[in-house]
C-alpha cells in the first residue's frame, strides 16, 4: 500500500477526505492526517510518506516550506497541493518542488481520487517507462497536425505541465521538445517519402504553420533540406528498380 498524508488546518477537510474516500480501492493506506507544516514535515519523514496531500495555508510552517524540506529527505515522495483562487499564482512558485498537481479549494473527491490514482500511477511506474510516458507518446502521434505543446497536452491530461517534463525526463532520459521534434519530422520523412504533398502541405501535416519554420526544424533534425530529402529517395527508388531490371 501506498503511504499518504493529508494536511489541512481546517478538520472538517483533512478528516473529511481521509474518511470518505476509499484509499484502499487506490492501493492507498492513509498513515496521518496534520493541521500544520511542522507536523506535516515531522511525520512525513518519519512514516516514509510517498503521497502528500497538502493545503498551502497552514500554521507553524506554509505547505510550501514543508514541502522543500521534504523533498530533501524524500526525494521520490509526489505532491498534491490545495489552493484558495487567488493563491495559484504563489502555487505556481512550487514548479521546481516537484508538485505533480494544484486542486482549487473547495476540492471534490473525485478530483482527489483522480490526482491520488495517477500519483499511484507514477510511482508504480518507478524504474519502468511508465504509464505517462506511453499516454504522452501516444498523445503527441493523436495530435500531430495541432501544433501540441507541452501546456495543451498537460491541460488535457490534468496535470501541470513542469511535472510532465520533468517525469518524462526522468523515464526516458530526452527531452520532451526534443521528443515531439523527433515524430514530428519522422512523420515528415514518410510523408515525403510515400506521397505526392507539397512541402507547405506536409508542414502542415505534423503541425508547423510556417514551411520555413519546417524546414530549418527538418534541416537541424536530418542535416538537410525537405526537398533534398525527397529528391535523395526519388533517386534511391530509381536505382533499387534499376538493379532490379538488370
């Protein structure tokens, strides 16, 4: 089971999710509830937590504070925070802490199902690919043609865009530009190789507005031209059918 720990200062919160949801369907033992960024601290360390969920707001020491620290000594642990509307933009200050996800209070249960399930997720998919990584992959070849950034795909996934790249560094040791470059230009290849399309249109195709764009991405990617390229694969073509002949 999956340690978890929920902080709240206000009760009605923290005992409410601990006492309403069903942790054990989540593969998920709740092993504290605090009111405070001390205690949250404390017992994190001292039961091993793996998943927090904490209110930012809280007394003795913020949910944000608490969460640096821990993350010193529980590296792998994965964060969930509670923000009131107009704290999000300090929220947003805990990007490079790790946090995996932001629930705007008043937080449902099915949001904290949802957010505690792909925590679980990522933590069972430590030292494999993991199950991101494949919806992510699969994402970018589903969307090719729309020009996905790191930011829409997040959005649609539910999760903040900073936590995706850094998890998918994590798995797969590449860059995640550096990942939607790369099918963006195979796709290309084969669009130049297997079809009559104009380079504008095949552009296009893998979600570049700009041919000219497209073009110095296909040239950095293949150390040459789109037109080089398909010319290269005409004469290929002709010569394989010509040793064929003969």
């Amino acid at each position: 089971m999956v340690r978890l720990i929920i902080a709240d200062d206000e009760v009605i919160v923290r005992e409410g999710l601990r006492d309403t949801i069903d942790w054990k369907e989540l593969g998920v033992e709740v092993v504290a509830c605090v009111s405070d960024g001390l205690a949250l601290y404390q017992e994190a360390v001292q039961l091993r937590a793996e998943i927090i969920l904490s209110d930012i707001r809280m007394p003795k020491m913020d949910g944000l504070q608490a969460i640096e620290k821990i993350r010193r000594e529980l590296p792998g642990c994965v964060f969930i925070l509670f923000t009131a509307y107009e704290e999000f933009q300090l929220a947003k200050k805990a990007i490079d802490l790790g946090v995996m996800a932001y629930l705007t209070k008043p937080v449902s249960r099915r949001e904290v199902r949802e957010k505690v399930r792909q925590a679980v997720e990522s933590l069972s998919g430590s030292g494999t690919r993991g199950s991101y990584v494949e919806r992510m992959e699969q994402y970018v070849r589903d969307h090719l043609s729309e020009g996905v950034t790191l930011q829409t795909m997040a959005e649609d996934m539910q999760m903040h865009p900073a936590y995706l790249s850094r998890y998918f560094k994590e798995k797969t040791g590449m860059n995640f530009h550096l990942f939607h470059r790369r099918v963006r230009m195979e796709r290309a290849k084969e669009l130049l190789r297997d079809t009559q399309l104009k380079v504008y249109e095949i552009a296009e195709r893998v979600g570049y507005q700009n041919p000219q764009h497209f073009a110095v991405a296909f040239r950095e990617e293949t150390g040459m031209s789109p037109g080089e390229y398909r010319m290269g694969k005409d004469r290929d073509s002709e010569e394989a059918e010509g040793h064929g002949r003969a």
